[in-house]
C-alpha cells in the first residue's frame, strides 16, 4: 500500500526539505519546498516563467547551490557535492551536444572521462543507440541531424551514463507540435522500460499530465499542489492550480454559495453545501451544460470556435468570460440560455485567498 505522503516506500531516489533559494541580491527564487521522487518515478515541475521550475532543477542538479535545506539523492546530502558526483544524468533545453564529435563520441564522451573500459563504453553506446533508434547516425555530427535525432542523441548521453535520476528541463521547447507530441512519448516509455527516476521541467500543462506519474505545481517560487495528474486536474488545491491546469482552462467566476447552491445575476445552479457567502466558484468547460434561460446561471453566447471533435461555446456569466465545451454538432439552445452542472462538478474557493474550500 502507498503511504500516504505519496511514496513507494524506502528511501526515495530524491528528497528536497526545506529548499531556498536567495540570490546576493535578495531575490527569492524558491521558497521553502518540500517533496520527494520514488524509484521509478516520472514527477513533473509544471508553472509559469518565473516560477522557480528550472531554478529547483538545477539546485537538483549541483548547477545552483542551496540557500537553505536539503537536497539529499539516495539518501545522501548532496548540497556541497559537485554535479559530475551527484550520479545525474540531465537532458538541456538546446541538448548541450558537442558539435565538432560524432554521436558515438558525444555518447561516449562521459563514459570516457570516468574511465570506463573501452569494451563496456562500445556496448552501453551501442545498446543505447539501438534502444533509441539512432544507430545508423553513431558516425554523424549533431549538426546533420534533425531537432528529434539531436534530442534522442542528448537522451542516450544519459541512458549510458546509468544514473540514479533523470532531470529534464524543457527538453521539447525547440521541436514542433508534432515532433513534440512523439517525443514525448517517446520519453515515457523509455523511462519506464529503464525503471529510473525523473524529474521533468516545462510550462506546458498538457506535458505534465501526459507525462507525470506526480505533477508539482509551482508558482512564485512555492508549491501550490503536489499529486496525480488526475487530483491536480479533479480537485485544485487553489484558483491559480485551476486556471493553469486544463486546456482550455477552468473557468472561475464570482459568485454567492448558499444552502447548495450558487447564485448569479439572479440565476442559481446547484453547487456543494460546504460554503456560504462570497465566493469564487470554478467549473471545467466539458462539465458545464447549457440549458434554456432559467435554468441556471444567465449566460449570454458570444463566439462559437469549431475544433472538430468538439466546439467550444464563449460568452460570460455574470462579468466573467466562460466556454463551454460541447460535442461536434450539437448547438446552445439560444443566444440567451443558461449554465448548469452536476453540484459534484462545481469546485468553490476563498475569495480572498484564493484556497479550495
């Protein structure tokens, strides 16, 4: 059975207690978090620029030191432990390769310099270029490659290295939509068929929840939430985890909770019975139904954007912008109609604070 704090149990592969980060001018990057990755485990970093994301990485990593706390890999601190010893293994956003080497040298190269014999280097290069499909290039400079072939190249330079943990930091921002969208997957399976942990860097929520086995949702340079991607997605810890997490986004808008439900420009929907007074109530758009004036909060339709598969319905309750998500086909039942949902879909927080109630 899981503990509770989300662990397999053991030491985990990676532990930050109390991690701060100050700069000499007194900047705050990070802010005191705490969390931890198992064996085997895919944990995601996901928040806006400036969130300290990339800033923790590198703490990880021995890149950035450590104000205050505790990065420990294994079980060992390793707050004054140079990176080359920290037995990591880290995938860059520009992939770091060295242009004038081959692939097999840039895949060797690390092997090389820690005096591995000339036979256990041609065999963990050779086993990684066969596992990542990238064989046939071993004699080529990066820059003959493609974007996709020079990230598989920067990935097998940590598949030889057989580390304790990977650390990615937005290894998929140069690559297109779709190159993207395979590489990610790519990545996933890999990681799994390799058993090692990895923490992964990106702004992109939609990586994070194809990606993560824990999402950790940064911003300001504290946690917000840490949990499955479905818990993060489902339950919110707060409006700035609803507004980032879901594409498109929850929507959240003012409104008054009282004896079940909530009220609107004088329309009601039902809504969980734990609140009362003013509040922030959010809905997902794919959740929220669209019914005929009356029936719920008043909702005026403004655009309709086709999407294929699905069409979203804009417009606004109260002063709020909302989208509804519908199926392909299917039509509002007017220019003026209303909002409802199922009171289990209507997620209330603090108005002030922003926290889930």
């Amino acid at each position: 059975m899981t503990p509770a704090d989300g662990s397999r149990g053991g030491v985990p592969t990676l532990e930050i207690t109390g991690a701060v980060k100050r700069y000499a001018n007194g900047h705050l990057a990070v802010k005191g978090v705490d969390l931890h990755a198992d064996e085997g485990e895919f944990v995601v970093f996901v928040g806006p620029s400036g969130c300290g994301k990339s800033t923790l990485l590198r703490m990880i990593a021995g890149l950035e030191s450590v104000t205050e706390g505790e990065v420990r890999l294994k079980g060992r601190v390793v707050n004054d432990v140079e990176p080359a010893d920290r037995d990591i293994a880290m995938v860059f956003q520009n992939y770091a390769l060295y242009p004038h080497m081959s692939v097999y040298d840039n895949l060797a190269y690390g092997l090389r310099n820690r005096k591995i014999p000339k036979p256990e280097i041609d065999r963990r290069v050779r086993e990684a270029a066969e596992m990542l499909q990238i064989g046939e290039y071993l004699a080529r400079k990066p820059g003959a490659l493609s974007g996709g072939q020079r990230q598989r190249v920067a990935m097998g330079r940590c598949i030889v290295r057989d580390p304790a943990i990977f650390l990615f930091d937005e290894p998929l921002s140069n690559l297109d939509a779709k190159l993207r969208t395979q590489m990610r997957l790519e990545i996933r399976r890999l990681q799994r068929r390799l058993g090692v942990a990895a923490v992964y860097v990106t702004h992109d929520q939609v990586e994070a929840m194809t990606l993560a086995d824990r999402i950790v949702v940064l911003n300001g340079g504290r946690v917000e939430q840490i949990g499955a991607p479905v818990e993060v997605y489902n339950a919110p810890a707060s409006t700035f985890v609803a507004s980032f997490i879901g594409a498109p986004a929850m929507n959240l808008f003012p409104a008054e909770a009282e004896g079940g439900a909530i009220r609107v420009d004088g329309g009601s929907a039902p809504a969980p019975a734990r609140a009362r007074g003013a509040v922030t109530a959010g809905l997902r758009p794919e959740k929220a139904r669209l019914v005929p004036a009356g029936g719920g909060l008043p909702f005026t339709v403004e655009t309709v954007e086709e999407l294929g598969a699905t069409r979203l319905v804009h417009g606004h309750v109260g002063a709020a912008s909302f989208v509804v998500s519908l199926e392909a086909g299917v039509s509002p039942p007017g220019e003026t109609c209303a909002v409802t949902a199922d009171p289990a879909d209507v997620h209330l927080f603090d108005r002030g604070s922003g926290a889930r109630l």
